[in-house]
C-alpha cells in the first residue's frame, strides 16, 4: 500500500511539473529547485526527484550531474515536428470516427461547436480563454470517437505539448472563426461517414493552423540558427 502511494504521489508531483513547463509556468532554462518545488508542493524531495528524472525521459527537463535540474521545454522545431505528424494523425482519427462515432459524441460535437460560436461573440480575455478550452474539448471527443486507445493516448499528448502554441492560434479572432468553421466541415463529415472527406479535412485543419503560426522548415531552421549563434 505504502509502494502504491509513493508511485500515486510521484505520479501527481509529475503531472503537475509537466503541466506548468508545457503551459509556461516555467521557461526554458530556469531551473527547477527540488527542496522550492518541494515545500510549494508539500512533498519531500524524493518524489520531485523522481518526476524529475521522469521529465528528464520525455525531453522536459535536462539534468546536469552536480548543478540541477534546468527546464528544456518545447522547441520551434519540436512544435513544427508535432504539428507535422498531428496532420496525418489527425486525419487517421477522423477516418476512423467515421466508423465509430455515437449519437452521444455527435451531440457533443454539436455542443462544443455551439458554445464555440457563442463565446466567439464575447470580448476581452476571457473569450478567448474559453474558445481554446472548447477547441481542445472538441479534439478529446473525435480521439475518444476514433475507438482506439492508443491514438487517443498519442494525440492528447501531442495537443498538450503544443498548447501555448494552440492557444496564440486559436486566441487570434480571424483564425478562432476559420477553426470553428473547419471543426464544423470535419463534424458534417462524420455524420455522412465519409471517412475520406473527414481525413482530407482533419489534415488540411492542422495544416492550416501551421500556416497561421508560420511554421514552416525554413523558419524552423532560422530559428534554430539564431539560437545557435546567440550561445
């Protein structure tokens, strides 16, 4: 039982430290105290030392014999790679929602696309807050509609990863309108089960939302050279 918690506590510490590097609590380079992590966290050390290592294994977090852990967060290129196989992925996914879609989820879908056109309407911060939970939202359903575990477990991953990336997209009123409209595209779709459609367009949305961030291999590169030269 005891071995349990320990596995329960380790596992929580490390969602939470995964979660503030990828939504921006922490910046690349900072580094990340045990003992401060620790007290903020009511834990001891040993379980941050262990989601530490763990974070260290996704590619978060670099770990530096003597000196500590510094966070290594997401990359240009990371993002530019993430969306890249989120395209294929994606379309995959709703090739299959195609197949194993319910009423239930159909309803949902309505639902988020609802609320989503709704909220647009709003102004200030919050609206745009709001838009981008329900654009995530949206994305949870069709992984959870395509029946497959494992591509859901991929792809709500993926969507983690890249969510400052989707939340300066989706936060842009011109492109939040477009989205919706895509997502709406995607939903109608499904319901005729044209899983080739639903593919074609899940695909073209990613790519779309790539083109609105201006990622591209070129600026990839640019970037990786700028920081290259700047250390």
């Amino acid at each position: 039982m005891e071995a349990y918690q320990d596995r329960s506590l380790r596992g929580r510490v490390f969602q939470r430290l995964r979660e503030d590097i990828l939504s921006g609590v922490y910046h690349e380079h900072e580094e990340l105290r045990e003992i401060t992590i620790g007290e903020e966290l009511g834990v001891s050390r040993t379980p941050v030392r262990e989601a530490l290592r763990q974070l260290e294994l996704e590619g978060l977090v670099t770990i530096i014999p003597n000196k500590g852990a510094y966070v290594t967060g997401i990359t240009p290129k990371d993002v530019y790679d993430i969306y890249k196989i989120r395209s294929m992925l994606e379309g995959m996914c709703a090739r299959w929602a195609t197949e194993h879609i319910t009423e239930r989820q159909i309803e949902e879908l309505e639902e988020v696309l609802l609320l989503s056109e709704f909220h647009l309407q709003k102004k200030g911060g919050e609206q745009a807050e709001q838009v981008t939970e329900l654009d995530g939202k949206f994305h949870k359903v069709l992984y959870e509609a395509s029946n497959s575990r494992i591509l859901e477990h991929v792809l709500s991953d993926f969507h983690k990863y890249v969510q400052m990336a989707r939340a300066i997209s989706v936060g842009e009123k011109n492109r939040a309108v477009r989205s919706i409209q895509e997502h709406r595209e995607i939903l109608e779709a499904i319901k005729d089960r044209d899983g080739e459609l639903a593919e074609e367009l899940a695909n073209r949305h990613i790519l779309n939302v790539m083109e609105n961030l201006h990622l591209s291999e070129q600026v990839v590169r640019r970037e990786n050279r700028e920081e290259q030269e700047e250390v």
